[in-house]
C-alpha cells in the first residue's frame, strides 16, 4: 500500500476509533460528575451570590441585583475560612508571578510598537544592531510569549489551583524557584536575541542555554499543582483542574523536544518548529486562559456553566485535534502532503473543541449581558472568550488550502495571531488579573476610571490593529498571487495598513501602561479605600481552622 | 476525602495518561515520522555544502532576522506564480540537505530568496542594497544595515572592500567599506541558488515486458 493512502488510513481509524472510546466514555457516565462537578466552585449557599472584587462596591450591588435579587443562604464560616486560606496559601507566589507578566506586558509591548513602526519606516533608529526590525520583532514575541503570557497564565494558573481544590497550596516555595529560574531564562534568551545568538526558528530563537531554565522551571511551577492535587478535598476535578493540570504538564515536554540541540534537521526541523509553534498556542496558552474563563465567568455571575460535559468534550477534542494542526503553517512547502493533509483535517476537526467552549461561555453568559456593565473582570473575559471563538473559525478557515494560498506570508497571519493571543489570551488574563490582584493584596483597585481607560484604550486599539492588518494583509496576499503585478507593489499597497497597525499597537501600549501604572499604585496600596479581607462578609474563624492563614 | 479515594486516582490518571498519549501521538506524526522518513534523504546531485565563509554569513542571516520577511521556499506553479517572478521551481526535501537551522520563513514583506544568488548574482548590488536598500529599489521597506559597514572620510585600506553607491546615495570624500560580516552574507546569500533540476535524469526507458 501506498505510504501516504496508509498513513492518512490510519490516522482516520485512530480518530474514528478514539471518537468512539469517547463516546462509550461519555454513556458509560466515566465523565459522570455532570452538575456536581460544575458546581463545584460554590459553597454550599453561594449559588446566585455574584464574585468580582474588581467592581466597586455599587457596582458590585447593581451585578447582584442584575443576576439574582433574591434573598441567599449564608455561607458557614467553615467554608468562608476554608476559601480564605486557600486564597492565601498562593498569594505571595501569585503576586510575583503577576508583578514579573506585567512588567514584560509593558517591555514586549515597546519592542512590538518599535517593530511596527519600523514595517513602514524602514530608516527610522538604524544605528543599533540591537534594534534592528530582524531582532526587536523576535524579542517582542518572545517577550509576549514567554513573558506576558507565561507568567500571566502561571500566576493564574496558581491562584485557581487551591481554590478549585478547596484546599492551601503545598509547596508553594517550589512555584517561586521556578518562577526565578524562568525569567532568568526569558532575560538570558532575550539578551542572546539582542546580540545576534538567537537559534533562528520562529518561537524557539532562545539558545539551549536559555532553555534549560526554562524547562526545569516550567517543570517546578507545576509541582505544587501535583502536590495540592494528592490533599484534595473536592470530590470531582472541576474542568479548570483539567486543563492547568494538562498545561503544566505539556509545556516542559514540548519545549525540551523543540530545543535539543543537534537533533532536528532541514525539513524535518520545519514540521516540528510548526508541531512546536502551534502546540504552545493549542496546548499551553489555550488551556491556561480556557481554565481561567471557566472559572471566571460562573464564579462572577454566581451561577454554573452551561454544560459540564461538554466542556469536558471540549478538553479532549481541543487536545486530540489542536496537537496536530501544526502542518498548515508549511502548505505548499517542501514536506510531505500527509502531513499537511492531515493537518488541514484537525485544523477543520478544532470546530468541535471551539462550538463546546464557544456554546458553554455564551449560553452562560447569555441573557445577564447587562453584567458586563458592572463587572470589570468579566467585560474583558467574556470579550476574551467571543475573541477564542472568532480567532479559532478564522485559523480552520486559513487551514484550507484556497484560504491559506492568499493569506500564508502575508500581515494577515499576524492580525491573526494576535486576534488569538492579543483578543482571546490576553483580554482574559487582563480580566482574570483585576479579579486576582484585590485578594492577593487585600486592597481595592484605587482608581476604576483606570480599569474603564484600560479596557476602551486597548479595545479601540486592537479594533485598529486586526481590521487594517486583516485588511491589508489580504489585499497583499491577492497582489502577490497576481503575476502582472509587481512585488514591489505588493509592499507598497500594505503601507498605510502598516501604519494604521502603528496607530493601534500605540493605544494598546497605552492601555498597558494605564494597567500597570494602576497595578503597581495598588501594590504600594495607593488610593482612598480600603477593603480589608476582600470579602463580602467578614470570616469567622473557628478554631483549628484559622491556623497558617498569615502568609 | 473519605468517600471515593479510587476516583480521585481515576481523575488524575486519566487526565495524565490522556495527555500524555496524545501529546505523543501528535508528536509521532509530526516530529518522528518525518525524522525517520527524511533522516536518509540525499542531497540532489547539483547541490553543494555551505563553504565556512558562507555558513558564516548564514549566522549573520540568522542573527539579523532575516527570515521574518524572506521565505526560502518558492510555491509550485500551481498555487501561486514564483517561478513567474523568477524565484524559481517548487523545492524538495534534498534542498535543505545543508540548511540546520532551517530557513523556510512564513514571511515575504520582502521576496523569497531561495534562488537569489542566481537571480542577482552581483556582489557590489548585494554590498549596496545591505547598505541602503532604496539606493536599488525605491520603495523598498527593508531595513538598512550600516552596522555592517565601516563609513570613513578619505580612502580605503589595501584589501578592505569598498561598495560603490549610486551616484545619487554616494557623498564625496566619503568611503564605504564593508566589514567581515556583510562579506560573508553576501557570500551566503550568492550561494542561495537552487536552479539545478530537483530529481536526477531519469533512466533510459525500457520496453515494458507484456
């Protein structure tokens, strides 16, 4: 038989056949826990409370009463100690974590807003090598990636851990080694971009000896999630746990196979730089800002997702089908057509895992929009979570060849990227933050005004940024695929989309610098109130329960 | 905590197994199998290794990120008219035999440069171009590296290599010398050339047996 007929018969039974061991899982009730486990992130009694620490104490009123207006059950004082002490057993290492992403937010946005610039002035800061567009373009997306969104995702990732637990965080300590061994890595990396040693592959320019660091300490991070796990006192995993849990485990691994030095060659080091490329995207941030949209979104409207056992097919569908989607950045290249082949089929096949999330968010969300109007943290994840679903459908349809035939080497691919990891990864990170940061330093955001010039500030911004880039990206793709047209006219028609991208990289550097001038105001514990605990009615301690809760 | 220990187990080692097996079967697809598939692959016949000096102007390639606006890979014919803009034939496997890191790019802000060493095979064009882009092409967007380059009033040095400018960009008195660096990226970028047939001659045909 053919070895190409094979390998795509064979893809084809696995998938059949994995899709009916999950089916048969499905009837079999193996995912069971249904409602019990969507519940999960309320007390007992909590259910139609609303949770956003970032809202104003009116706004805060005007969420419950636009939710649930009804009369509630107290919550014990057990359980309101218990989410105490769980909030904080990581907020030391939460804090750092969140300190570290926003201070690189601000350096990788600088780096993006030079490289912008640069596209359409080419002769503007040439002097330094270190500012060329060949290198201050990697250190932006590195910086964006390994720093911003990382970080963001770790610290995330750590505060939700006990939480969805319901028990303190073990070996805390271990998260902060890792932490400090990681951004030794991002500092070491982006300084051998800076001065010419980078590795030359798209997401993976920092040197092996960058690397290491970075591999142990996405490793370490993930320790005290393992740890917390064995002392659970929740019954179910909530969904969240699945994909933290599954993220920190697939990162370590994916980056020590990309970076092993002297073992990818030629083509073959192309097909795994795309495994790479798109599985940081599929299975380390998406997972990260998933979990955090997850539990954001029921907790703030104090009522459960939609479906818990379709956010479970979403996990394994997002997994199965986003691991193997790498192929369709090489259509038309020299690798094998399977491989390609089969690539456009689960990039086709991502719908599933999309329609699951994309059904569960807005179903949960519909109907309470008038939410968003009160409620800081979830103006900017459930526009994160629109932002998943329309980045998601656009990378399938670019998956097809037709599409891909006009867009691949084009600014289109770029809007697209940040559609994906600008609108849908840090948009939720943003909101998961304001919702974070008040209980980790028990002190209220000083200025709201800030969070409202935050999110306009960025919303305009990154509205300039995707339509003119998607725009003139197309129009290069088109230009290029003409014969009669000159190339040089294909640079020359994308100049002013060029610029308008400047003009809104420029709003949401500002946006940026709004957030962490806020951010590190409410560090110093700037501003006229003080919300003590965070919580919406004091704890009561009993005894033996309040032990260990100063951090 | 009491009730139900082995589903707690259950929990963590599905999801632990799960990820695992299909972390690995993506890989197998995507990383093994092409490992095991193109690992023997040989060079074509007409391509030569990378000399030092040009591999030393491939670091410089790299460094400078070149490859976030060059591809090095032209379309087939098929889907999109490279050939047409003189950017030459579809490439197979065999053509990057020699190129670890791998070049490919996902980028043409500016042209595909697999074959620019048989489109431009000028040395003082690649020297200029380095030095100001928009000295050879108006309208170009690329940047200009002048941290290649060494500018000095008066003469150059015996054995130093002096680029010569369009009128229009040259100022008098004033000398351009390249530095060792911008030699070997020229060197490197005059040995991107494919153009030799991708497949060897095929065999003499033979009658088919009935």
């Amino acid at each position: 038989m053919d070895f190409t007929v094979g390998i795509l018969l064979t893809t084809f039974l696995t998938s059949v056949l994995a899709l009916f061991v999950f089916i048969a899982s499905m009837a079999k009730g193996l995912f069971g826990s249904g409602g019990a486990a969507a519940v999960q992130i309320f007390d007992d009694g909590e259910m139609g409370t609303v949770e956003d620490p970032a809202a104003t104490r009116a706004q805060r009123g005007s969420l419950q009463r636009a939710m649930d207006p009804g009369q509630h059950a107290a919550r014990t004082s057990v359980d309101v100690a218990i989410r105490q002490r769980a909030d904080q057993s990581s907020s030391l290492v939460v804090g750092v974590c969140l300190t570290l992403s926003v201070l690189w937010l601000v350096l990788a946005s600088l780096a993006g807003l030079i490289s912008s610039i640069k596209l359409h002035s080419p002769d503007w800061w040439v002097g330094m090598e270190w500012l060329t567009f060949g290198r201050i373009r990697p250190i932006h997306l590195n910086l964006v990636a390994y720093g911003w969104c990382s970080m963001a995702g770790i610290g995330v990732a750590l505060w939700l851990i006990p939480r969805l637990l319901k028990t303190e965080l073990v070996g805390a300590r271990w998260a902060l080694l890792g932490g400090a061994l990681w951004t030794v890595g991002v500092v070491a990396g982006t300084v051998a971009i800076a001065t010419g040693h980078s590795d030359g592959l798209e997401w993976l320019e920092y040197p092996w000896q960058a690397d290491i660091p970075m591999v142990v300490g996405g490793a370490l991070v993930g320790f005290p999630m393992w740890l917390t796990l064995l002392r659970r006192k929740v019954d179910h995993l909530y969904v969240s746990v699945w994909y933290i849990a599954a993220a920190l485990l697939w990162f370590p691994i994916l980056f020590l196979i990309a970076n092993w030095p002297d073992l990818h060659f030629g083509v073959q080091q192309a097909t795994m730089n795309w495994w790479f490329g798109h599985n940081v995207l599929g299975l380390w941030f998406t997972p990260l800002a998933l979990a955090a949209s997850y539990y954001f979104i029921p907790k703030v409207l104090g009522k459960p997702i939609h479906s818990y056992n379709l956010s479970l097919l979403g996990f394994w569908s997002l997994a199965f089908f986003y691991s193997q989607v790498g192929g369709h950045h090489l259509i038309g290249g020299p690798v094998p057509s399977w491989l390609i082949t089969i690539s456009i089929v689960q990039s086709m096949m991502m719908v599933v895992p999309v329609v699951a999330v994309a059904i569960n968010q807005h179903l949960t969300v519909l109907g309470n929009f008038r939410a968003l109007l009160y409620s800081p943290t979830l103006r900017f994840i459930v526009l994160g979570g629109m932002m998943y679903t329309a980045a998601s459908v656009q990378g399938s349809l670019q998956a097809l060849r037709s599409v891909n035939t006009v867009t691949h080497f084009t600014h289109y691919t770029v809007a697209h990227a940040h559609l994906g990891l600008y609108g849908f990864f840090t948009m939720v990170m943003f909101g998961a933050i304001y919702f974070i940061m008040p209980r980790v330093m028990k002190w209220e955001w000083p200025y709201p005004w800030m969070i409202s010039a935050h999110f306009w500030l960025v919303v305009a911004g990154f509205g300039i940024y995707f339509v003119g880039l998607s725009f003139g990206g197309w129009y290069q793709g088109l230009a290029m695929l003409d014969k009669d047209i000159p190339f040089m006219d294909s640079v020359r028609l994308t100049l002013p989309y060029l610029q308008a991208r400047s003009v809104g990289g420029a709003l949401m550097t500002m946006g940026h610098l709004v957030f962490a001038v806020h951010f590190f105001m409410m560090g110093w514990k700037f501003g006229p109130r003080r919300l003590g605990a965070a919580l919406l009615r004091p704890p009561v301690l009993l005894p033996g329960v309040g032990r260990g809760v100063g951090a | 905590m009491s009730a139900g220990v082995g589903r707690f187990e259950m929990d963590e080692l599905r999801l632990v197994v799960g990820a695992m097996v299909i972390l690995s079967g993506a890989t197998a697809l995507l990383v093994v199998l092409p490992y095991m598939l193109l690992k023997d692959e040989p060079p074509p016949p007409g391509l030569k290794p990378y000399t030092a000096q040009q591999l030393k102007g491939r670091q410089v390639y790299i460094a400078n990120g070149c490859v976030y606006c060059h591809s090095q890979q032209p379309r087939d014919i098929a889907q999109a008219p490279d050939a047409q803009r003189g950017w030459g034939r579809a490439p197979v496997a065999g053509d990057y035999a020699y190129d670890t890191p791998h070049l490919l790019g996902t980028m043409r802000t500016g042209p595909d440069l697999l074959n620019i060493g048989a489109r431009q095979p000028s040395r003082d064009w690649h020297l200029g171009h380095l030095y100001q882009p928009r000295a050879y092409t108006p309208g170009s967007t690329m940047p200009p590296y002048p941290f290649l380059f060494d500018v000095r009033q008066g003469a150059a040095q015996a054995g130093e290599t002096v680029v010569t400018l369009p009128p229009a960009w040259s100022r008098p008195g004033q000398v351009v010398v390249a530095r060792p660096e911008a030699l070997a990226l020229v060197d490197y970028l005059i040995a991107l050339d494919r153009t030799y047939p991708a497949l060897p001659p095929m065999p003499p045909l033979t009658k088919a047996t009935p």
